[in-house]
C-alpha cells in the first residue's frame, strides 16, 4: 500500500510564541496533524492539515468501551538540522500489537511511518535543540461508530499530533507500590498502550502523590509481590553487579526503552538479567547495601533516577549523587539522538516527507 497524504498548510503558524528553553510537557502543540479514517474495511482521506478539533458524536464507542490506543515517540535532530526518529518501525509494529489486542484494524506499516515521517518533516522547526528535549510524536486510533452496544467499531479514525517537549521528570522520582491495587494481570490488556491502562492507574496515582510520591510502582495482580513497572516508564534494579528488570510476562508494557536499554547495557559488558524481582528482594538488597541504583525507562520520561521506594512502612532511599549504570544509558540514548554518539544499533532513521 502505498499512501497518497494530502497536504494543507497553515497560513498563521504559532512556532515564535514558543520559548523551547520553558516548555510544560504536553502542553504545547504544533501548527499541523494527521488524520485518516478506517471505512468500509480502508484507510482513506489520509491528509496532514492545520491541528484542530476533531467533531465526535456522543455515542462514539471509544468514549463508552475504550477502544482507545497509543504510542510515544521522540524525534530529535542532529547539529545539521536533519530531524531524526528513534527506532520507529518498532513502534508501528507495537501499535498494531495494541490494535489486535483490542479488536482494531492494523494501520499497514507504510501508513502509519509515512504519516510519521511526513509529519515530523513538516513540523521540524519545532524540535527543541537542547539536550533531553524533544518532538514528542502521539499516534493514536480511536473506535469512530457512533452505537450503544458492546462490539467492535466498522470505522476508525487513525490520527498523529506532535509537541515539543522538554524532560517528563526534571528530577529524581519517588515511586510508592501498594499491595493492593493493581494495574495489569497477565492476559489482559497492560502489555499494549491501551489508553484505559492509564486511566485505572489513576486513582493509586494520586493516593501515592497525596503523601508526596511521583508515580507508583505496580505489584503483580496474583501474589501482589513480583514488581511489574511504574506508571510511565519500565523499571530496572542495580543490585551488586548484576542489572536486574522484571521480564515480560504478558502484563508488563513492552518498552521500546526498555529494549534499548538493555541493549546498551549489554552492549557495554553489563550483566542484565530479565526475570520477576519481588518487593522482598528489593527490601533484602537496600538493607545489605547492595541496591546501588533504581532508574526507570520510557520514551517520555527517557531515563529517570528513582530516588526512593516506599512499601507499607518500608521507606528505601536511594544515593542518587552517583548513578554511573543509569547515567551511561541515558547520556547513550540522548548521544545517539543527537547524533553525538555513533548509532551501532542502526536505530536512527532521518525523517524525510513522502
Ligand atoms: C510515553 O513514555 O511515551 C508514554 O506513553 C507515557 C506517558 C507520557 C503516558
């Protein structure tokens, strides 16, 4: 399938009200998106235009039963200016793992990165230069019938906007994880970015940020032991010298981070070990002195340095002065976005519009 995207440009750009050195994640858009619609069984109206809203009648399914997902990515660019995209076929491949799992049409391959790279060719003036700062790009599919019933949609609206964004924590985080909420059990839907996995983490979010915690840091939903990940990010455990992130067991979100992370990791000669880590080990290992670092992956947080775990009455306090593991991941991952480091991994892809 090859696309024909339509294009219509703004005539009142609002690029110079931005100061890229003050920007609130999420908060600030771009001139453009892209839409296309999924009718009769095809992608068609594929056209990039001046963001705007979208009409939505009331009974659309998505606002009932959540047939709703999502990807992050960042796009970055390099000191000659091209725009750069990180490991974007991956993040297709992902999307349509989250369409399948929720009863929605795959957006072919060609689709979904042709609006992905014609978009951020588009829009590249907007891509913050400074280190950690980037274009966050937001795919998103949407069930489009409007039926009160629970079944899937026969339409669907595929749509991509972008932001620059600067860093999602600007300091070290502090994680709470509760016995008994949860957020994924295995064989339900926490291992795709279905928009509704975050809804239901929202509630303990803000139980954890009512006693001055970031995010939480979800237990496993049968023994409420084994740690899964944190609201918006993987997580991975220095203890001695092994480099220890619980493994995908079907309830825990397939980063892309993650995957990178460990990759570098592994690439630089580190011992990384996927597999369940309980809360009691992690206890066992921040008494014995052995717990030298807890950082957290994503594509929005990047690498972020957890600074304390608290569990029940536990409370474990990390030194996040010197934190060489994750410090090399994330100076790796901003390095290879920015060109500055040499991408061995064939994970840069420049963005050129079809
Ligand atoms: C991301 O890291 O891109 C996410 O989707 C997490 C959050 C911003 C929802």
């Amino acid at each position: 399938m090859s696309v024909q995207i339509k294009i219509t440009k703004t005539t009142h750009s609002k690029l110079n009200e931005v100061d890229f050195n003050n920007i609130p994640f999420g908060k600030t858009f771009t001139d453009h998106m892209f839409e296309a619609d999924y009718i009769n069984g095809e992608w068609q109206n594929a056209q990039i235009k001046p963001l705007t809203e979208i009409p939505v009648h009331p009974g659309n399914m998505a606002w009932h039963y959540g047939q709703a997902i999502f990807e992050g990515m960042k796009a970055t660019r390099d000191e000659a200016g091209n725009a750069l995209l990180f490991r974007p076929k991956e993040h297709s491949i992902r999307f349509n793992k989250s369409a399948e799992r929720l009863s929605m049409p795959h957006v072919p391959e060609d689709l979904f990165l042709d609006a992905i790279h014609t978009l951020v060719d588009l829009e590249k003036a907007w891509i913050p230069p400074q280190t950690g700062s980037a274009m966050y790009i937001r795919p998103f599919m949407i069930s489009f019938d409007h039926t009160i019933g629970v079944k899937p949609s026969d339409t669907y609206k595929f749509m991509v906007f972008v932001l620059p964004v600067g860093p999602y924590y600007s300091q070290p985080v502090k994680l709470m994880a509760f016995p008994e909420y949860v957020r994924a059990v295995v064989g339900g839907v926490g291992e795709v970015k279905a928009a509704g996995n975050y809804a239901a983490s929202l509630f303990p979010a803000a139980m954890a940020k009512k006693e001055g915690y970031d995010q939480v840091m979800w237990l496993d939903g049968i023994h409420h032991k084994f740690i899964q990940e944190v609201g918006t990010m993987n997580i991975f455990f220095v203890i001695g010298d092994d480099i220890i992130t619980p493994n995908l067991d079907g309830a825990i979100l397939k980063g892309i981070t993650r995957d990178s992370a460990i990759k570098i990791l592994k690439s630089k000669g580190h011992n990384v070990i996927e597999k369940p880590i309980s809360i009691d080990e992690i206890i066992e290992a921040s008494n014995s002195g052995r717990l030298k670092e807890v950082f957290g992956t994503g594509t929005a947080a990047v690498v972020a340095q957890v600074a304390t775990i608290k569990y029940n009455d536990v409370i474990m306090n990390l030194d996040t002065s010197h934190v060489p593991v994750s410090t090399m991941v994330k100076d790796t991952i901003n390095g290879l976005r920015n060109r500055t480091v040499e991408d061995t991994f064939g994970w840069i892809v420049p963005a050129k519009g079809v």
